[in-house]
C-alpha cells in the first residue's frame, strides 16, 4: 500500500502526541503535521497536502467544522478526506460534518488498532462511521416521510449500470457485495462508484447516502 499521509488537528498537545505515537507503529501511515485549530488546519492541508485530516471540531479560532467546510468546498482543489475526531458520538455537529464532506467520525478514546484501521480504510476509499453513529444516522432518515424508490427518471445523467450501483450502494453494499450481486469485476464496480461520486458532486459513499435521501431517491 502507497504511504498515507496524515494531518492531525486538536487544540490539546496530549491528544495531538497520542495520535502522533499511535501511527508511528503503522508504516504505511505518516503523520506530516499538526495544528491546533482549524486556521492552521487549512493552511496545513495547502501546504503539506495530506491524503487524510484528522480533525477535531471544538477549537478556538476556527472550528473543525468550518476548517471541514473549506477544505471539502466543491472546487475548494484539495483533494484530502476528512475524519472527524470527537470524545462523544453524541456530538450535534454530527450530521451537519457529514453533510459538508467529511467521510466519518471516529471516538477519541477508540483503541490504537481501530485508530489504524478507520485511516487505512477512508484512504482506500471507504467511509468510516461507528457503530453507534450509524444507527443514528438511520434513525434519523427513518423518522422523514417515505420515499419513492430510486426511478431513473431522477437521475438522468446515470447510465443504466451506475443506476443499479447507486441503488446497492445506498442500501449498504461495500464494492465486493456490488460485484458478486451484479456480476462485475471488482475494478469495475470501482470504477462505476468513482463515476458516480463525479456525476452525483459527493466525495463518498456516505455523501451518496445522503444525497439519495434528501432529494427523495430512495
């Protein structure tokens, strides 16, 4: 695997030098810098350009949630993922952060392998939510009125192959599962997916999600 470069932001030292210490034992990862807000976030990321920013929300100056903002802005040319670190799931800013363009949140206090695993999964492209904040996530679309279902209509731009990836990858269904139900080669599934994130303007699969409930696709 291609190193992955990591840019860590929380205002406290402590929470900055665990992150740092816990990457040190994974060498694929690389921690290129640090910031204690989300000015220096911003900035970080155009300088050092990291494949990943892990970020904290509640710091003074600029917050994480705006730093997220600005660099997942549509043209905003930063191609960085954004994790959000939080002490609680319970955090308010939770679906606003996914709806702005970060790719998940994880919990401060998780253990050093999970730590490892959430950066190398949202580096290969997958989206990282816990447990706990999925359910919310569900529990909060569930409580919106019912939907029709997917209609090609309602998205034109789609061909028929991208149409059957988007109604598997809002339901849940990683590449494998896509390539098994749909008979493809796991490459083309990804490639469809990457296509589907440029037509539909998301940057991941919870983006998708997201999209496909607030305009009434499924």
């Amino acid at each position: 695997m291609d190193e992955i470069r990591v840019l860590i932001v929380d205002d406290q030292p402590l929470v900055r030098n665990g992150l740092r210490a816990t990457f040190d034992g994974a060498p694929d990862i690389v921690v290129v810098g640090e910031a204690a807000n989300g000015v220096e976030a911003v900035r970080g990321v155009r300088s050092l350009k990291p494949d990943l920013v892990l970020m904290d929300i509640h710091m003074p100056r600029m917050d994480g949630l705006e730093a997220t903002r600005e660099i997942c802005a549509p043209g905003s040319g930063i191609d960085a993922k954004v994790i959000i670190l939080t002490m609680f799931d319970q955090d308010e800013h939770l679906f606003e952060a996914l709806r702005i363009g970060a790719t998940g949140f994880i919990l401060k206090d998780a253990p050093a392998r999970t730590l490892v695993e959430a950066v190398q999964e949202v580096a290969a492209g997958g989206a990282l939510l816990s447990a706990s904040v999925t359910r919310r996530l569900v529990r909060e679309f569930a409580r919106r009125p019912t939907l029709s279902t997917v209609r090609t209509v309602e998205l034109p731009e789609l061909t028929d192959r991208e149409l059957d990836v988007f109604k598997l990858l809002v339901r849940g269904h990683s590449n494998d599962e896509m390539a098994e139900l749909l008979t493809l080669g796991a490459s083309t599934v990804k490639s469809h997916v990457k296509h589907l994130y440029q037509k539909l303007g998301v940057r991941d699969r919870v983006q998708v999600v997201i999209y496909a409930y607030e305009n009434g696709l499924v």
